[in-house]
C-alpha cells in the first residue's frame, strides 16, 4: 500500500490535467498512488489520461456530473 495517496478532481480541465500529472510524477518521493476523478468532463479529458500508462495512476470517471466530490 502506497504511503501517499493524491487525488485531482477534475471537471473540463484536460488542458491543466497532463501538467499536473506530470507535475505529480516528477517528484522525489515515489511511494504514492494517483487518484484522477473526471466528473463527467465534456473536452478531451479521456484522451489525456490515455496518455499516461503509470501503474500508480488510477483514473475514475463519473457518468453523469454529480458536482461537488
């Protein structure tokens, strides 16, 4: 079991989300796992995640924008 977990909450964002992936990735401390929630985006959110192939990374996305998380 990782030691971090990080969670991006996302929504319309796949211009910011590959940044602050990247940005997560790019630290010194490796021991975490990813959480990317889409709620339900509209733009090219899914495309984006396809780009990122890391085992830490786990994508959820929500069939219906439920709002708030």
């Amino acid at each position: 079991m990782p030691k971090v977990s990080v969670v991006i909450l996302t929504f319309n964002r796949a211009t910011l989300l590959g940044r602050s992936i990247q940005s997560v990735l790019a630290q010194t401390f490796q021991d975490f796992e990813l959480i990317v929630v889409d709620d339900c985006s509209t733009d090219h959110t899914p495309q984006t995640m396809k780009n990122f192939s890391d085992s830490r990374i786990q994508y959820v996305r929500h069939e219906k924008n439920i709002g708030e998380a």
